[in-house]
C-alpha cells in the first residue's frame, strides 16, 4: 500500500481563549501503508508542521490502528500558556491548590529534659538535665513526639508547564529545607518531603494534579541546656550534646553533664519558589 498521510476534517479540537488567540489545537490525520507504529507517528511528525497559529507541536500519538497498515493519529498542539487567560508568574494553575495539613508531630530521640522538677530522695545525683543515665554513666535518653506539623498543597498544571526539567527540579528539592520565608514560616522552617503527581487522559486540555508534601518544626533560640545557651537552632537543624564525667558533692556520686552542644546543619538549604 502506498504511504500516505490525510488530514481528517472530523474529530478535531480547537480553542481559542477571549482575545481571539489560538489556546490548542488536535489534528486527526490518516495514516496508509505504515507498516508499524513507530512508521506512522514518523510519517505524521514530517507532514505536520512545528507550530500551529503560534502553539508549539508536542506530541504525536496514536489514536487506533483501522487496519494492517492504517492509522489514526493525532498531532497535538497543547495549550498555550503565554497566551492571556493563564495565572500570572508563569505557574501554569487554572485552580486554587487544596489544602491539608496533620499535627501529630513527629518522634525524637532526647537526651537531654528541658528541666529537672524533681529528684528523689533529696540527695540524689544532679546530672543536669540528663535522661535515663545508667549504672555505666552512659546517656540513653528517651523518644518524644515533637511539634512538628505536616501539610500538603495539590496543584492543577497544564502538561506544557509538566515537563522533564520541571519534575527533575521537584525531584531535586526533595529532602530540602526553605532558606527564605515560605508561606508564613521562617527560613529553615520548612521541610520539603516530596510531591507526587499523575495526569488523567491523553488530551491536551487534562491537567496534571500534583501534590507537594511539606513538615514543619519551629525555629528556636536561647535554648538551655544545663548550664550552656544555645543562641539559635533552625527548625530542621539537627542538636546533639556531648556529656563529659563530673562529680555530684552532695552525693558524691559519678555523674554525667553537659559540657558541650552543637547544631548540626543536616539539610541544604534551597529556594522554594518553584512550590508557589
């Protein structure tokens, strides 16, 4: 069978937005005599052109297969997101985000209380502020749930604003913490767990619904421990004290203290403007 590719005068969409500018365009086209997909879709990719009233080709896709060697297939012009009815800043959303959010917090391993109320009997050992010391001086500490709050923001993008540079900047964010103010919060506030997307349909006018995971701990500053100040810790910045042997005079028992305590930086900072 001879190859040839007709463009159909049925089943085609268009749209235009209010200017009268051309928001995206599908074009049916049958295909003959292609021996295979792939055939088909390079035989449509030759005869369709690049752009269509300034809307950039994307993709050409099957349809169905009519017989052996006839095909339908679409050329698919998606929207176009320059044109005047998109959001301002280039974000690609039509729709408010949805919003949820949990505060059940988080655990923590502490070894250290915020303060000692009480020890018994009188005479007990002070190890300023330690938790669950043992016969071996060593500091075992004890889990908490901390006051962390995890929220999460699903977005509605168009597939032209969905391509590979964007996902692999989500991808790249993942496990990240906001060195700017972000939504309310203070820098360093802000951890950026991840997002998730999926896209129903084949059409270009069906948006990608994407979600964004995010937990929050709170910055701190003039945090006591024993008898040291720590001046500044960032939410997501990681504290750790180091105990050296002291003697308790009242006692006169062996006992542990904090002698020394640092914050970590365990995450990058990044900015988040991308998640507006």
């Amino acid at each position: 069978m001879e190859q040839k590719v007709e463009m159909c005068f049925f089943d085609r969409n268009q749209a235009i937005d209010s200017d009268g500018n051309t928001v995206s365009v599908e074009i049916p086209y049958i295909v003959f005599g292609a021996s295979t997909e792939d055939d088909a879709l390079a035989l449509v990719r030759a005869a369709t052109p690049a752009s269509y009233n300034g809307v950039a080709l994307e993709t050409v896709e099957i349809d169905e297969r009519l017989a052996e060697e006839i095909y339908k297939v679409r050329a698919i012009y998606p929207e176009n997101t320059d044109s005047g009815g998109g959001e301002s800043g280039g974000g690609g959303t039509e729709e408010e985000p949805s919003f949820s959010f949990d505060t059940g917090g988080g655990m923590k391993h502490l070894t250290q209380s915020l303060a000692t109320v009480g020890s018994y009997p009188d005479d007990a050992p002070d190890f300023g502020g330690a938790i669950e010391v043992d016969e071996d001086n060593n500091v075992n500490g004890c889990d908490i749930i901390m006051p962390i709050m995890t929220f999460s923001e699903t977005h509605w993008y168009s597939n032209s604003k969905v391509t590979t540079a964007f996902k692999k900047q989500l991808s790249e964010l993942t496990g990240s913490v906001n060195a700017s103010a972000f939504k309310g919060y203070d820098a360093g506030e802000v951890l950026f767990q991840g997002a998730s997307g999926s896209r129903r349909g084949k059409k270009s006018s069906d948006k990608w619904e994407i979600t964004y995971k995010f937990a929050v701990s709170p910055n701190v500053r003039n945090l006591r421990i024993g008898s040291i100040t720590v001046a500044e810790k960032d939410g997501w910045d990681y504290l750790w004290v180091k105990y050296h042997p002291d003697v308790d005079d009242a006692s006169k028992t062996l006992i542990k203290k904090p002698q020394y305590a640092y914050v970590e930086k365990v995450y990058e900072r990044k900015d988040f403007s991308i998640l507006k």
